[in-house]
C-alpha cells in the first residue's frame, strides 16, 4: 500500500525530527510555502518578506515569483491587472507605475499631497492634516515637509544633513534631529528670531539665549551684552583681561589695552560688537590735485578745439 505525504506534512515530519529550519526552508518549493515562526529567522533569507500566521509572505508592493520576492512598481507588465491586483492605484505601461494623483512610497502607491486638487472652501486637504488648500493644489503647512501622502514635522524630526531640514527657514541638524539654529526658537513649528519675540518672563529668552531677559514683554540683551548675528555677546571693549593673560586672544585683530584692562581692536580695526572689522579706508583728494586735473581737462579740449 503507497502512502501519499504532503509537503506540508513531509516539512512537519522535518520539524519533529529537529532537522534545521534552514533546511526546511531549501525543500519549500515557493515563498508561502516556506513554514516560519513568531521572531524566527527563516524568512530573512527571502529578501522582502515576512513571517505571517507561521508561513512567509512577499511585504506590501512585492509579488511572489515562486522562490523570490520582486518588487511590482517598475517591473514588465502586459495587463492592467498584471499591477493593480498586487499594487493598489498603480497601472500598466509597459511597466508598473503608479496612476495620476498617486507617487511610489515604500514600493506602494499613495495619494500625493501635492497632486491633490482641492478647492478653496472645500476640505480635501483636511484628511492629509497639517495641509491647505493653496492655488487649488494642497499644501504642507509651514513648518511641516511634504512626504508624499502624508505632510510631517520638521523640528525635531530625525536628520542626517543640514538639507533635511531647510524646509524651515533657519533649521539645522543638531546631533540627528531638526532644531533652530542659534539665536532661533521653536514658535508654532518654525523657527522665530528670540530678540524681540513675546515673553512673560526671563525663561522664555533665556532657554534660548543665557545671555537674555525679558524686559517690557519682550526677549533682549541683558546689561553688558549687544545684539550681534542673533545673538547676545559681550562686546570687545567689555571683555577684561590681563598682561599675561589671553582673554582677547578668541577676537581676531584685537589685543589687550592694558591700562584700561579691557580688549580692544587693533589700529586699522573697529568695533562691531564681538568682532573687529576693518575699517573703510577713506580716499582724499587734495584742493591742488583736483586743480591740476581740472586744469588738464582744459587743456586737453582746447588742443581738440585747434586740431
């Protein structure tokens, strides 16, 4: 008598005997027929896919090619069906792709933010969130960047470089995340210049600058300290120093004017705040120069006048 064992019962026999998942894994025939556990590791070695309800299965834009994983988006089609069944909004030509109003997002297609029509008493933009209806188009907010289908905040988001967060005027990446640059706070998600903003109390300048107070509801310089580049500095002439000392030495062309105990700026430079500059070097032109040229032109029209 022949006795027919299934594969899926020849991969349990496998299993109860403690063969290797791996080679459970070399014996399935396709993708779902691949058997995996919760945390397991047998699907990681079918690129794009996942364990479900303990068998592998493609991720979301990937479709099974009996052993593999390929992604839809991009690949060669002939039908319509050939995409839309394995990628939702997405069509033929030639090639898989998404249809109009729809961008690629993670091998998927998503409703664009900014391919979405809208009209301006209308609330198309209300189910993006953080949108409006600008130019009838949608729009991210200020302070929140476009991310296909979905409009996400800029400060305090997770970056690499400065351009992942230049969406908000004076932003940097600061140790991986989006904040305002210095002498900047955070004001409604973007960043709002502190000296001269609102405030109730010395807090609300000094968590940005230690160098600020709130004088008559508004964030400015403390005593001693001036305005420069956003920021609140020392000046040069109110730095103290010493002889020996190299309290000036931080301040480019500037030294120590002993007597006065005080940094200063060096001959041909002047004091803008925190810094010396140099200063504009002024052309005279003497009364007898001027007679000379003067009295050359003459000459010169009045030798064009003969010849």
């Amino acid at each position: 008598m022949k006795m027919v064992v299934s594969f899926d019962m020849m991969l349990k026999l496998i299993a109860a005997i403690g063969l290797s998942c791996h080679f459970c894994t070399a014996l399935a025939s396709s993708v779902s027929d691949t058997s995996c556990t919760a945390g397991g590791s047998e699907c990681n070695k079918i690129s794009n896919s996942t364990c479900v309800s303990t068998k592998c299965k493609c991720n979301a834009g990937y479709n099974e090619t009996t052993t593999t994983c390929t992604k839809v988006l991009g690949a060669a089609c002939k039908t319509a069906s050939d995409c839309s069944t394995q990628v939702s909004h997405s069509n033929c030509s030639t090639t898989c792709s998404c249809v109009p109003k729809y961008q690629e997002k993670k091998n998927i297609c998503v409703k664009s933010v900014s391919l979405t029509t809208c009209a301006a008493n209308g609330n198309e933009c209300d189910q993006i969130g953080n949108a409006a209806c600008v130019s009838n188009k949608c729009k991210c907010n200020a302070g929140f960047k476009d991310d296909v289908d979905a409009c996400t905040k800029v400060l305090g988001a997770a970056c690499k470089t400065a351009g992942d967060c230049t969406t908000v005027p004076n932003s940097a990446c600061t140790t991986s995340t989006c904040t305002c640059s210095t002498g900047y706070k955070e004001s409604d998600n973007i960043c709002a210049k502190l000296l001269g903003a609102a405030c109730k109390a010395d807090g609300d300048c000094t968590t940005t600058d230690p160098n600020s107070a709130c004088t008559a509801s508004k964030c400015t310089c403390s005593t001693g300290y001036e305005e420069s580049d956003n920021i609140c500095a020392k000046p040069v002439s109110g730095i103290a120093c010493t002889k020996s000392g190299n309290e000036c030495n931080s301040i480019a062309n500037s030294a120590c004017d002993v007597p006065n105990a005080k940094c200063k700026c060096d001959s041909g430079f002047k004091e803008t705040v925190n810094k010396c500059t140099a200063e504009s070097k002024a052309i005279t032109v003497s009364t007898t120069t001027i007679t000379t040229l003067f009295g050359a032109t003459l000459l010169v029209f009045a030798f064009k006048d003969l010849f």
